[in-house]
C-alpha cells in the first residue's frame, strides 16, 4: 500500500515511478494501430482441444505466452505460439493485460521486461493492452495515483519496445478521467486504450458511470481513437458514437465452451447458455466455434444475452419470537446482477474501476 505515513516505503514507491505526475514519463514514437475487427474471441488455452480454432484474428492472455516465474517467453516462434493455444499459424494476435492482481503485480517485478517486450515483437504481436494495475476504494489516494503511473510506465515501455500497446484507462474519480484526457490529448502517440468492464466497472450504475466518463474522454480528446474492451458487449453502440473504433475481446465463448455450454440465438435475439455436456474425453471443439459464431452474429445484431437471476439472500427475522432461525424472503429478493451489484456513486463521484 503506498501510504504517506509508512516513510520508507512511499519514499520507494515514490522512486521507482518518478512521482505521481503523469508529465514526466518517457515520451514514444508512434506506431499506428492494426485495424481489428469488431469482435476478437478471446483462448485461454488448449486443454480440451484438439484442433486449430479457424479464427483470422484471436486474444490471448499476456501472462500466458510469458512464463511469469521464469520471465521468459514460452514460445520462440509463431509456429509455437499457434501449437500452444491451437490457432493458426498466420493468426494475428491481441494479448490482453487484464488479469489478477498477482500476475499484473509479477510484472511489473521482472526485471527483464524490455528482453521480453523485444521478443514479443518478434513474434508479430500485434497490439498489447497495458496491464490494468488496480485503482481501489479502501486504499489511500496515493495509492491510486502510484497505480495510475504504473500503468503509464508500463504503456511507454510497450511502445518504447516497439509493441503496439493500448493505454489502459483505470480511474474512480471524474478528476481522474480528466487526467488522463488531459495526457492523451497532449500525447498524438497514444492512439488505442483499453478497459475492462468484466468485474468491477461493469456492475450496477459503475458501468454506466465508466461509460459516460470514456466518451467524455474521447470527446476531450478531439482525434479519433481506438478503444479494446473486455466486457460491457452491451455498450459497444455507445462507445462507438465517441470511438474511431471499438473492438470486444469476447471471453465468454471460451468459458461457456469450457463449461459444456452452447448459445444459443433465441427468438427475441438474445443468447442463452444451454448445457451441452460432452462424452468423457470428448474435444471442445465444435461447442467453442460455434458458441464464437453466436457470439459474433449477435454482436453484430446489436443485441446483448439475457440477464441472468441470481439469488441474493438478505437475512430476515420473524418479530416477536426468540431463537428464530432466519428465514430469506424467496421471491423479493430474486433480482438481475446488474440491480444486485449496482452501488451508488459516493459524493465525490469516486467509483471502483475495472478489475479482473
């Protein structure tokens, strides 16, 4: 935690950033930004597979084409890069920095990330998207701003390293927001961000409010710019009216497939997820190209899945009686996660961002 009253620590912290002024922070030529389609699906890995995904353009997690305990690379080659995740050799190729705060955090610790970054570009990565350091509600603000460099640093060394990197914008304030449109309007060689509306930001009223905030910044900004979500599907039309581009990395398909579920389009144009169990052993192949298609057609149609229900228990005791067991009220607190996980914006319009 980089707190003002551990000394020692927030002097260190303070060190290896540069201070939390955004100014200061190496300037990087720029570089352009592949054109990608609207919809990228998003591998996770190969177990359970048996044949190459026939995807032109496919999603992978950073920290899974690096060894993270080593620092090293688990591929050499785009021959191996498509063996390990079964997609085709000539695939182009999105590695995604969303991830949890332990592996964002290990990578920051590698002291060989230049070595690594130069091997990334070697093997034709076409755009990396920063990693998303956490900016949280119950740390102190300085907290916040050292996450913010960080993310920063990490971008400009991306760039600097000659990888196509998108800025990951995690902020909680409107003040926050407004930094980084102030930086990015200053900076022509920033041209893609990314954000993540998967957990945190994309919750109850905490993705509408990161919503508004992103066209804002887009419109602050006055160029066009593109912008790589993972999450929040349902606001791409939104997005697109202030964005050059949008582009979805779509996890869905993958963790439903993993899961032995199918989408299915319903009549009213929403997805469904219905079981579809496989015989032991049975490869997850045709389930995970078929739930991508889905995917995509419905992305295309600009429809979003059903919402799902989800049972939230609020304890209730009976008046008037000793010892009673607490019974849940059933059917009043049946409601959609989006109702469930909405929190109000605090007074100094302060949200939680994004986070895996």
């Amino acid at each position: 935690m980089v707190c003002r009253f551990n000394v020692r620590l927030f002097l260190a912290r303070m060190q290896e950033v540069g201070g939390l002024l955004f100014d200061n922070a190496p300037r990087v030529p720029s570089r352009g930004v592949p054109e990608l389609p609207r919809l990228v699906p998003f591998v996770d890995h190969r177990y359970g597979r048996a044949a190459t995904l026939n995807e032109p353009v496919v999603a992978l997690s950073l920290y899974e084409v690096v060894n993270m305990a080593s620092g090293q690379l688990h591929v050499a080659t785009q021959q191996e890069l498509a063996a390990r995740f079964l997609i085709p050799a000539d695939a182009t190729i999105v590695l995604s920095g969303v991830d949890k705060d332990g592996l964002i955090e290990r990578w920051w610790e590698l002291p060989n990330r230049p070595e690594i970054l130069a091997g990334l570009a070697r093997l034709g990565v076409a755009l990396v998207t920063a990693p998303n350091y956490s900016v949280l509600l119950d740390v102190p603000r300085t907290d916040n701003l050292h996450a913010m460099k960080r993310i920063l640093l990490a971008w400009t060394e991306m760039a600097a390293a000659g990888v196509t990197a998108a800025l990951h914008v995690n902020a909680r304030t409107d003040h926050d927001y407004r930094r980084w449109a102030e930086l990015i309007a200053k900076r022509p060689e920033i041209e893609a961000l990314a954000f993540e509306f998967a957990t945190g930001g994309g919750r109850g009223e905490r993705i509408d409010w990161h919503v508004d905030q992103l066209c804002k910044l887009a419109d602050r900004v006055g160029r066009p710019l593109t912008l790589v979500i993972r999450g929040g599907g349902r606001k791409t039309s939104q997005l697109r009216r202030h964005f050059a581009y949008v582009t979805l990395i779509d996890t869905e398909a993958f963790a439903r497939a993993i899961r032995r579920r199918r989408a299915v389009l319903t009549e009213s144009g929403r997805i469904k997820w219905a079981s579809s169990p496989t015989p032991k052993g049975a490869p997850i192949d045709g389930l995970f190209a078929h739930n991508v298609e889905i995917v995509r057609l419905a992305h295309e149609l600009g429809v979003e899945p059903a919402p799902r229900l989800r049972l939230v228990v609020k304890p209730r005791r009976v008046p008037d009686r000793n010892d009673e067991a607490i019974q849940p009220s059933l059917l009043g607190d049946l409601v959609v996660p989006a109702k469930a996980g909405g929190v109000a914006p605090e007074s100094q319009r302060m949200i939680a961002a994004a986070k895996a």
